[in-house]
C-alpha cells in the first residue's frame, strides 16, 4: 500500500492503525481503547462510586465523600500479559487526570497484584514491575500499592485433604490428611507435574490463581477485581466453558453487576476490556511502547499498518495434539477471524445473556475444589450414560485368559487402583465437584490429588508488599 | 531360525496381558471407547453400546407401549443402526413398539438414489415396512433443481427447512405420532457449539432436548443416540456387518459450520470425552429473562420519519400455523413456503426435453466412478 491514509476520526494525522473497518492515527487509535475501558468502568452506580471522586452534595457530607474516596481500593491482578498493561495503562491515565482535574484528589486507590509461580517467574516479575514503577506510573507511584504473592500461598491452609476418583463410578471421595502423614505439604509443582496433559495443568493452575487472587481480595476488603481479559480472551473462556463441561459457570463468570458469590460476596468482579479485541490491545502495546514489560507473550501486529519487521518473534506452532482446549479455541478465533469477524464479539454477547442454571441437586453446594456453585450431580449424570459393566465370559478361553489375566502385573496394578480406591471407599467421605473438576480429575497420575480442605489464608502466611527501590534516590 | 508352528487361525493364542477389555479381562481388546478411553472387546462393545441406547430409550420415557415409530431412514450409518437396534431392543426388552421406516427422496441424482437402494435393501434385511416421500411431490422441486435454480452455497438451508417439514408429512400420511432420527452426540455437540459461535439465542437453551414436540403438532421428535459417539456407531455398524451407505452428500456443507467442525476435531484429539462435556454444557445452557423493553404503550402505533408504521409484533407462539400450507410456523407463512415463493419466482419459464444438465455434482461424481480404461 502506497497511499498514505488518514485518520478517519481527527482527518490531520496519519493513520498508523485499522481497526473495525477505520484507520486511525495512533492517538485517536488510544482514546478510542481507552473510552471502551471507561465506558465499562462507569456501567453502573456501583462502579462509578468506586472511580468517580465523591464531593459533598445533597446526601452525603464531606466526611462521607472523603470516606467513599478512600475506601474506593480496587484489586488489580497484573499478570504482565498485554491486556492487564493496558488496562493499567489507561487506569493510570485516569488516575494522573483525576489529580489534575480534581487538584490531587482521587475517587479511587489501585493496589497491584502478582501472583507468581517459582522462581525464574518471581524475578522476572518483580523486574518488570520495577521498571514499570520507576517509568510509567513514576508520576502516580504513591496512589499504588503492591503486593507479591507466591502461588505456594494456596496450600498455606491448616488441613489437606486427599480427592480421589474412582473411574468407574465417577464418585469422588476426600480422606484428610494429618501433617505427619506425608512428612511434607503438598506444593503446587509436585501437583502440577502429576497432570497427564497440558489442559488439566493449565486448568488446576487457573483454578488455584483464580482462588489465591479472590481469596486476597476478600481478606483484603477490596469494592472490586479489575480484570484484564479482553473481548477475545472472554471468547476462549466461554468456548472453552462449554468444551469443558462447564457452562454452568459462564454465567457467573461474566457477571460484573452481582458480588462474588462463590468467595464471601464481598467484591465484585469487573471486565472494563470486554469491549476491546485483543488484537487492538496489542496494537495499543505497540504505539505506546508497552513492549519492554510484557511476560512471555508477543502482541500481534494484525492491526498495524506499517509492520515492524524485526520482530520475527512468532512462536513455533504447536501441535493439535499438545495443545489446551484455550489454546484450541484461541487457534479457532484467529482462523476465523478474517471472514466472520464478529463471531468473537457475538460469542461474549451469547455468553452475556446465559442465567445461572436452574438447580437440580437436592441441597445448595459448592465444587471441593474449584468453589464453583454446583447445579448438578455430574457423577450420576455420567454413571446414566455409560455402561461399564462387561459381557460374561463364555469360553473355556475367557476363563482362561482371565485367569491369567488376574495373576498379571496388570492384574496386580489394577488391584493397587483399587485398593487405593476401595481405602477411599471405606474411610473416605463423598466430596462434591463439578463436571469440570471431574474430568480435570481423571486426568491426573492415579486420578488423586492432594487439596487444601478450604480456601486458602493468603493474608495470615504471605503478604509481601513490595517496595520499589527509587533509582533516583 | 527356529521353526515356529504355523498359527491356528482361529484361535490367536498369543493375546498379551495387556491387550485384554479392560471390562472383562479375557478377551482381546479391539475398540477404544471415545467415552472413557477404555480398551474393549467386541462382545463387551456390543454389550455397552446396546444397554446405553436401552437406558437412554428407557430414562427419557421416549416410547409408550404400542406405539407407531417412524425411523428417519436415509440410508447412511445413523440412521442403518438405529432401525437395526431399535428393532434388537424392541424384541430384547418389549417395548411393544411398531416400526416404520420413513425416508425422504431429496431428488439428488447420484446420492440419493443409491442410498435408498440401501433402504430398500434394510426393508428386507429387516423385515420392517418402508415408505418414501419425495420433495419432488411434496413441492414440486427436486435437491438438484433447486441447486441449478439457488446455487449450490444455500443447498443446506433449503434441504434442512424442506426435510424437516418432509419428515413429519411423511409420519402424519402413516398416521404415525412419533418419528425418531439418528441424530448422534457429535452432531448435537457440534449444534451446541454453532448455536453459540452464531449466537443463536432462540435454540440455545432446546438444542440438547432429546424429544421436541409442540403442542400444535401431533408429531414428536427422539434422538435416542444423543449420547452415542459417532465412532462408535460406525464401529458398531462395521462389526455387525450391517449394510449402510457411506458417501457424505455431494452438495458442499454449510461453510461456517465447516469450521465448527474443524474445530470439533482437533478438541476430539486433545480430549476425546469433549463431545459428551459439551452436551453435559448444553444441557445446563439457560437464558437470563428477557429485560422488559422500555416501548410505549401496545395502543400506540410509531410513524416513523419515512411515514411507514410498525406492527404490533406478535412473539412467539407455539401451535401457530402457516398461512398457506397449514404446517407449523412461528411466522405467518411458515419458512418452507417462503423458501418455495422465491424458487418459484426464479424457475425458467422453459425447459429442454430430456434435460439432466440440472442432475448435481453427484450425478458428475457416479459417472466419473465408473469409469474406466
């Protein structure tokens, strides 16, 4: 393309970007971001008593005002990926325009979150968030605080309990575990490398993110989660929702007008960059300079008009085979994304208009191991629709091999499963979970798992705020 | 070299330890269940597959005793098994139903016409009585025509509207109340997906039910092989030695649904369970009620600035019918009837004698088939 477009919103500067169908230049290209994550961030009166700076008025008094600015503290957890950098970015923006607006009031406090796992990601974390503190948000620094926490944090809870599965009734059972009886507490690596497959290990590390980030906002009585998830990252987790069984949660999921009703209802979630593709995310990365901070990920250029050709940065395509069911529905989105490309945006709207489903378990209980609200009994629903009862013997030969068959090493390990199963079956007691947590279950080493018998105590064991050091000073 | 016995053949002696059904543990394994991954002999196979249909037929309540069932019949895999068990079960278990094959004739030369060959020859092996209504005399067009008329990228949208209607004519001409499909658990979960990538909120929430009726019509609709793995339909119809026609019909499937199913089998490789997860998600699938619109008053009647004025508009009535036909519509004239105006209007007003320029790509397919040098 030789002809030098302009932009479509201002008409002076030239376009750096496309996106929707308009050029943009790379201001216009940033308020039209930025205005999308506003909007979200003002969609109800509970949301804009979090950002907007309360003034004494007809209702409240000047204490009161002070009072709701202060305790205005939402949660953002930062995973360095290139959504949360920008929505920092912009809650930065609005932050800075509130102290020159409102002459050095703010309606609102940010405290950062990181939640890192071992330590090669521990350091790289806390570089980045040093650079970001002493660059970007230099002016702000004092309107944040920061918090680092380990993901080992999740089994920081008095009492383990150990989940089996028994695969041929789909029954899971818990037995408790005293601490003298593995010698040491189950950590999240060990766990980790038990999954049999990269789906099961991303979705227990989601499970326990998910759960150490909520947990930290309760202790922490925040008003609000900031998450960073962009329309397309929305999209995977709905398809992937469904592929995984797990529709019943899409609803809560999404929900930004309700408190948290699977941790204490005490904050409520909020997706201010639902409206935003990840592909104008990253093209926003690129115009201003996010780059350097972002962790593992390289932000696509689709959008931008002149590609920066250095960046042969691609990761080699991976293999179907290795691939999770996020990563699966990611690969559909960016396939289809040049012929339907509303299909991401008609996906999170479906998923917006799905209700929690009606309840069919007789009393009102949550998943042993996501905390989810449980509206069926997956075990049951499964043992309907598969037989695993065998067809008799017949021949002399059946008996036979049988027998051989039960003197085997086979025969024998298969014994030891069930052993382990029927231990469970006798001291164990049934635990409830999910359809999801059960196929997470049967896809782990001996479908046994060692679990924190309740939510993890983040704030009791480690909170580390984290100091910046000034490289001025 | 040492001699080695030559092989009984029919006795494979050497079945290792770890080839045997992991369900009875004597006999070779031979299938690997999609399901549970579980290894499986033929017999246990057999076993399994029968009672799942047989505990699905018999939880849902899906038949009364004495009552007529039409199997839809096309002659392909599905539709061969399900009359086949369906006719097993029914003897095995006294369900004390009657079944009747149905078949449509869509008019696809070189597709459909073989496989009603396997239909008529099902009929026999089966000994069940056949009947076959033809597009051709329900609305006096046939699949090919439409195509050379329509073009072939909406052939899927006139089919599916056509057939649908065809099917329960075809029922109601046999006096018969219920017509079963064969519809399997890959095709629903693949509805399920299509549905939300479409964002189709009006069949979301019913696109797993395992009987639709309406209370306009007499007619109900089963899935009994909801929850069966096309895998295993196939293996089950390849080692029963039953007689089914495989050829995928020759007029290109929808292309949107093409990456659904794209999609559908690389998240089989990953897990191959899914197919279950995802009716497992369908099935708990529900809307938020409807917010109430803020519209003024039912009275009132908006002029809009080019003087045209909107109808009151009725929602959704069950039972409603078409205006012209009489079949069920959730709209005044019913979508098959819609279909019919716009192919009537463009249908060329002459015809050459003998012309089979109109015959599809089928037709093109068969003949290049046969031959040779």
């Amino acid at each position: 393309m030789t002809e030098v477009q302009s932009c479509k919103r201002c008409r002076i500067e030239k376009a750096v970007v496309v996106s929707r169908k308009e050029p943009f230049c790379s201001e216009c290209f940033c308020k039209f971001v930025s205005l999308k994550q506003r909007k979200q961030m003002m969609s109800d009166q509970y949301f804009q008593d979090i950002f907007k700076v309360m003034y004494q008025d007809k209702v409240k008094t000047a204490e009161i005002a002070e009072k709701m600015n202060a305790e205005s503290r939402v949660l953002v957890p930062l995973s360095f990926g290139s959504s949360s950098l920008v929505m920092l970015n912009v809650l930065n923006d609005v932050l800075e325009e509130q102290l020159e607006v409102h002459r050095g009031k703010t309606g609102f406090s940010i405290e950062i979150l990181v939640c890192y796992f071992g330590a090669a990601q521990e350091k790289s974390l806390k570089d980045r968030l040093r650079a970001l503190m002493n660059t970007r948000l230099l002016k702000t620094k004092k309107l944040y605080k920061i918090h680092v926490v380990d993901i080992e944090t999740f089994f920081n809870s008095s009492k383990h309990i150990q989940v089996h599965l028994e695969d041929t009734s789909y029954i899971v059972r818990k037995i408790n575990t005293f601490s003298n009886d593995t010698g040491s507490q189950p950590t999240v690596d060990v766990l980790l490398n038990r999954c049999v497959n990269r789906s099961a290990r991303e979705d227990l590390l989601n499970v326990m993110r998910t759960a150490v980030i909520k947990q930290f906002a309760v202790q922490g009585q925040y008003k609000a989660i900031l998450w960073g998830h962009s329309m397309t990252r929305l999209a995977d987790e709905i398809m992937a929702s469904v592929v995984k069984g797990r529709a019943a949660q899409i609803a809560s999921a999404l929900d930004n007008e309700s408190f948290d009703v699977e941790f204490d209802e005490s904050f409520k979630n909020l997706h201010p960059m639902r409206d935003v593709l990840l592909s104008e995310i990253d093209a926003f990365c690129h115009i201003s300079n996010l780059l350097p901070y972002i962790y593992e990920y390289y932000p696509q250029q689709t959008l931008l008009i002149e590609k920066n050709s250095e960046s042969g940065h691609s990761p080699s395509p991976k293999m179907v085979r290795n691939m999770t069911i996020n990563e699966l529905a990611r690969q559909y989105f960016d396939n289809i994304e040049g012929n339907y490309s509303n299909v991401i945006s008609t996906v999170v709207r479906t998923g917006a208009k799905l209700d929690r489903p009606l309840n069919t378990v007789p009393t009102a209980s949550r998943c042993g191991i996501c905390y989810t609200m449980l509206y069926r009994n997956g075990p049951e629903w499964l043992r309907h629709i598969t037989v695993t009862s065998s067809y008799p013997l017949v021949t002399e030969e059946d008996h036979h091999l049988y027998s051989t068959w039960i003197n085997s090493e086979h025969g024998k390990s298969r014994e030891h499963y069930l052993e382990l199963a029927s231990e469970f079956k006798v001291n164990g007691k049934e635990l409830a979970t999910c359809y999801g947590c059960l196929l997470i279950l049967g896809e782990v080493k001996d479908k046994n798992i060692s679990w924190p018998e309740s939510k993890p105590d983040i704030l009791k064991d480690v909170i580390e705020d984290f100091v910046i050091d000034d490289d001025e000073e | 070299m040492s001699h080695t016995p030559p092989l009984d053949p029919k006795k494979p002696k050497n079945v290792k330890v770890s080839q045997l059904c992991e369900l009875c543990h004597a006999r070779k394994a031979l299938i690997k269940r999609p399901k549970n991954l579980q290894k499986v002999c033929k017999l246990c196979f057999f076993h399994v597959f029968e009672t799942e249909i047989h505990n699905t037929i018999v939880s849902n309540k899906l038949f009364v005793e004495g009552e007529k069932v039409a199997v839809g019949a096309s002659g392909g895999k599905d539709s061969t098994v399900l009359a086949y068990l369906l006719k097993l079960l029914n003897e095995r278990h006294n369900y004390g139903i009657h079944i009747v094959l149905l078949s449509i004739d869509e008019g696809i030369v070189g597709y459909r016409d073989d496989s009603l060959a396997t239909v008529k020859r099902n009929k026999e092996q089966y000994n069940l009585p056949l009947e076959i209504v033809s597009y051709r005399e329900l609305y006096d067009w046939t699949m090919d025509e439409i195509v050379a008329c329509a073009g072939v990228r909406n052939s899927c949208t006139y089919c599916g509207v056509f057939r649908r209607q065809a099917l329960d004519r075809g029922a109601a001409k046999l006096g018969i109340k219920h017509v079963v499909t064969g519809h399997n658990a890959d095709d629903m979960a693949e509805t399920v997906l299509m549905n939300i990538l479409r964002g189709d909120v009006a069949r979301l929430e019913k696109s797993t039910a395992i009987m639709t009726q309406s209370s306009g019509s007499p007619i109900k609709r089963s899935k009994p092989f909801k929850y069966a793995y096309q895998k295993e339909i196939v293996l089950y119809a390849h080692y029963k030695k039953l007689d089914y026609f495989s050829t995928e019909c020759t007029y290109a499937p929808e292309a949107f649904r093409g990456t659904a199913r794209e999609l559908m089998k690389n998240l089989e490789a990953v897990r191959p369970s899914c197919i279950i997860d995802i009716i497992h998600s369908g099935e708990s699938l529900r809307l938020l009620p409807k917010k109430a619109k803020r519209a003024p008053p039912t009275s009132h009647v908006e002029v809009r600035s080019d003087g045209s004025i909107s109808l009151p508009r009725q929602g959704f009535v069950d039972g409603n019918r078409c205006e012209r036909c009489g079949y069920l519509s959730s709209n005044k004239i019913c979508k098959a009837c819609m279909l019919l105006e716009g192919l009537q209007q463009n249908r060329a007003k002459m015809a050459i004698d003998s012309d089979v320029s109109v015959h599809g790509a089928a037709k093109l397919t068969r003949t290049l088939e046969k031959l040779t040098f």
